[in-house]
C-alpha cells in the first residue's frame, strides 16, 4: 500500500512536468503540424522506391521517364517548407481558434515575403524565380516559425486591431471585412519590414540567417549519436510513467531530425550520396520496432504464469505491428521497476548498433520514410537491403539477450503470486 | 444510438480497442457508432456521445475536455492491456446515460 502511495506522488510529480511540457500549445501545435506532412513524406518515399528498383531495372531510365517520376520528389520533399507552412498555419489556427484558410493564406504570403528570389535572363527574356533551395528542407525552421508568428500576429490584429466605426446602416459583414483585410495587411507589413532588415545584413535574407545562426548549428548537434540517445531515453521514460513517449517527444525530434531526413529522401531520390547518418527516418526504424513483437514472443513462449502468457497471446498480432499498448498496460510495464531497465536501454542499444554499422559503411543511410508498422524482415530490408537485414538480426538476438533474465525474473515473481492465490483459493474452499 | 470516440496518438492502438468494442456491442445487442482517430483528428468528431482516450494520451485529458464539449475519458489501464472490450464500452454507455 505504502508503494502505491510512494509511486502516486512520483508519478504525479513527473506528470506535472510531462503535462507541461506535452501539453504546452506551441509544442503540441508543432508536433502536430509535423504529423500532417507524412503523406506528403511518403509520396517521396515512394518516388525514391521506384528509383531503387529503377538502378537495377533501367526500364524508365532508358525509356526517359525517370525524369517525369522524379517529379513525384522533386514537387513534395524539394518545397516542403510550403506545405510544412500551410500545415504548421492550420494547426496553430485551430489551437487557437481562428480561421484555419485566413491562417494558411496569411502564413503563406508572409513565407514567400521572407524567401528570396533570383531573376536572370533566358534568350532575351528576363525570368524571375524562387530557387527551390528555401523552400525544401533548408527553409523548414523559417517556415514553422513564420506560420506560427503570423497567424498569432493575424488573431492579434483580428482580436485587438483598429476597428473602425461605421455607421449603424453599414452591414455587419463590411466592417467585418475590412477588419480582416486590415489584419491581413498589417501581418504581411511587418513581414516586410523584417525581410528589409535581414535583406540588409550580410546574410542577404532571413533564410540566409535563420540558416546559418540557428538550423546549421542544430544540424551540428543532431549529427552527434548522443542526441539521439537522449531522446530516445527520455522517450522510453515516458513510456514508464504511462505516456505515449514518441507522441510527447516528437516536437523536439521532427525539428531536430525531418530536415535531415528529406535532405537524404531528396539525395536518394536523384542517387546522389546521401548528406546524413543520423535523422528521424534513422530513429524510427533503427531503434528496432520489432523489440515489441520479441517481447510478446518472450510471454508468450518463455513464461510459465498463466497471466503472461495471456498477455502474450493478446500482444502478439500487434507486437508484430510495432504496437506495445497491451503489454505497456497489461503487464503492466508502465510504473514496472523490472522492465525499466530493458525497456530504455533496448532502443538505445539498437541505435548504437545501426549507427556504428553505418558509420564503418557496412548500412546503407536511411533516406526512406518506413513508419514503425511494417514488420520484421521487412523494414530491415527496406531500409538497407541484406546489410539490414543482417544488422537487424543482430540487433534482435541482443534485445533477446537483454529481455531474456529481466523476463524471467518478472515471470518468477508472477508465479509465485498465482501460486499464493491459487493456495489461498483451496484454503478458504478447504473452510 | 450511441456514437463513441476513441482517440490515441496515430489511432492504432485504439482501432484494436474499436473493433473489440464492436463485436461487444454487437453481442449484446447495442446500435453504436465507434471510431478510432488519431489525437490531431479528433475535432472531426466532436459531434461524439463521448470521447475515449487511450491511456497513453491520458495526460491530454484536461487539455481536451476544455477544447471539447462531450465528456472526455481515459481508458481504464487494465481493460487497455486486456484488451477488454466490453468493459470499456460498458463503461463509456454507463457515463453516457449518466450525463444525460
């Protein structure tokens, strides 16, 4: 009793921060923007696969059609700070309750207001163009800010703007009108206005500066195995006190790590040498998903207590999926001092593992987006064909060796709990 | 009939929590509506009788309930790991008539 009380208050203390921290507006609003841009990821992805099996094939290659389909990557991760802009604008709209369309449009004005462009002449025509460098994943830190900043600027003016009397015979809809385009107006000036400034600076715009003071440095982190590690730790320790840790965590490792991601997506697509080891693709499929289904298996097929093996039963479907929920919640590994251990360092040692097989160039880089859900071998192969598959291997026979002894301790601790009741059971029969 | 939510972090785990909910409602004779989003969806359905959260999302709980009008619940741990449909609908029809 006296532990359920001591575990209550840790638990509340840390739901204090998690709650903060998860719950905060502006972390959750870019957590969820980030998530909108899967399908538009995934179409990359897909252009990528075509690619790949191309390299061997050279059907489209020689029938020239490799060009058309490179479109298909070229339109997605090559101006993806676009749509990161339009889905960053509509998640920010609907936190805090505004227009979603106004917000988007807004945002986007405001985006193109900040990029600059370039003019040059083609047989005596002057053309004048936005190089795609901004608008792809070098342009995403200056995208997510500028649909936050905009439309927080945009429901300020809407909310507290100038308005502007008219006379009671004016329709309602009018005033309302020029309000908006009031507050329209108002947001793409101060835009810019701060595109003259950094338009004056030696950084030649506020991309050139956001790039090379903010997201270059970040880049310089994100490259350290450490970093990953962390999050990948503070990812499983969430998962501990019950919350979902790469849902609370995904904010820090889409800002960090997507941009790195669709730089690779983008290399692999045209099959030029892939610019990163470590990204957010790396993460997902390299902390092995398949720990889930080896897990259940362990329930299943190495436990002798009833309630495991149920468990495992239920959680085996699943478990080959990626998906944990039964055996988080029905073991339960949530607050299960135990399976602490082997839960936060499995992952980790799975990242360690791909990244120095990658490192000494045995693995592939990871420049495909594979979500958690495709299953063992296939998401190995997938992501660096029998290099990762070996990798893979390897990597599950060591997640079996650090589960195995945590496993069976837990597994002793619940027989002797069944073997109890099931003795106190025959004893008040015996009464 | 009753139209239930649930909601969890992409709504993978509470569509194998759904379809349990389904085929419990359907043994017992309940006409119900239930749907399994993913947390950035669920002002889609915010028309629902209830919305259900998966115990991973459950720290969102009082962050949700002030952005929603219907009653906003957690998914009792044991019946999420058991996978035990019945009880979760059961739960979620009994505070349904309760409110109402």
């Amino acid at each position: 009793m006296d532990q359920t009380i001591e575990k209550k208050t840790l638990k509340d203390k840390f739901f204090v921060w998690a709650t903060k921290f998860a719950n905060n507006r502006t972390i959750h609003i870019i957590a969820n923007g980030f998530s909108r841009l899967l399908p538009i990821t995934m179409i990359g992805t897909l252009v990528s696969l075509i690619t790949i099996v191309d390299n061997y094939t050279n059907l489209l290659k020689n029938a020239n059609l490799l060009q058309y389909v490179t479109l298909g990557d070229t339109m997605t991760n090559g101006i993806i700070s676009i749509f990161l802009v339009a889905a960053m604008a509509y998640e920010m709209a609907k936190g805090i309750k505004k227009s979603p369309i106004a917000a988007i449009l807004i945002s986007l004005v405001c985006f193109f207001i900040l990029t600059p462009m370039t003019s040059f002449t083609v047989k005596d025509s002057t053309v004048s163009a936005f190089t795609t460098t901004y608008l792809g994943s070098k342009g995403m830190f200056v995208g997510m800010v500028t649909a936050l900043l905009a439309t927080k600027l945009f429901a300020v003016f809407m909310d507290k703007g100038i308005k502007i009397k008219m006379p009671a015979e004016v329709p309602s809809a009018i005033s309302e009108s020029i309000a908006s385009v009031f507050a329209f107006a108002s947001v793409a000036f101060i835009f810019i206005i701060i595109n003259g400034i950094f338009a004056s600076t030696s950084f030649g715009s506020a991309h050139g500066f956001v790039y090379a003071i903010l997201q270059k440095p970040l880049e310089g982190a994100s490259d350290s195995i450490w970093t990953m590690l962390i999050i990948a730790c503070l990812g499983e320790l969430l998962w501990f006190f019950g919350i979902h840790g790469s849902n609370a965590t995904s904010a820090i490792t889409n800002t960090l790590y997507l941009p790195l991601s669709i730089a690779n997506a983008q290399a692999l697509a045209v099959g030029t040498s892939l610019p990163y080891i470590l990204n957010s693709y790396f993460l997902v499929i390299w902390k092995c998903p398949t720990r889930h289904f080896i897990m259940a298996a362990l329930l299943l097929w190495a436990c002798k207590s009833k309630q495991l093996k149920a468990i495992g039963k239920v959680a085996i479907v699943p478990g080959f999926f990626g998906i944990s929920e039964p055996m988080k919640y029905g073991i339960p590994m949530v607050f299960n001092p135990i399976l602490l251990i082997p839960m936060v360092i499995t992952p980790m040692i799975s990242l360690v593992i791909a990244y120095v097989a990658t490192v000494i160039g045995f693995l592939p880089r990871v420049g495909l987006n594979l979500p958690w859900y495709i299953p063992f071998p296939i998401n190995g192969i997938m992501a660096g064909g029998w290099a990762g598959l070996v990798v893979e291997i390897i990597q599950c026979a060591v997640v079996v060796a650090i589960y195995f002894p945590f496993v069976k301790l837990l597994d002793k601790q619940k027989c002797a709990e069944e073997a109890e009741k099931e003795k106190q059971a025959a004893e008040s029969l015996d009464k | 009939m009753y139209k239930i939510t649930l909601a969890c972090a992409g709504g993978f785990s509470t569509s194998m929590m759904a379809s349990r909910m389904k085929e419990a409602a359907k043994a017992q004779g309940i006409d119900v509506d239930i749907n399994a989003v993913a947390e950035e969806d669920i002002e889609l359905y915010s028309d629902s009788d209830i919305l259900l959260l998966g115990p991973q999302l459950g720290y969102r709980q009082q962050e949700l309930q002030k952005d929603f009008s219907m009653p906003v619940l957690v998914i009792n741990f044991q019946d999420y790991g058991s996978m035990n449909g019945k009880n979760v609908l059961n739960d979620a029809i009994s505070k349904i008539k309760g409110d109402k």
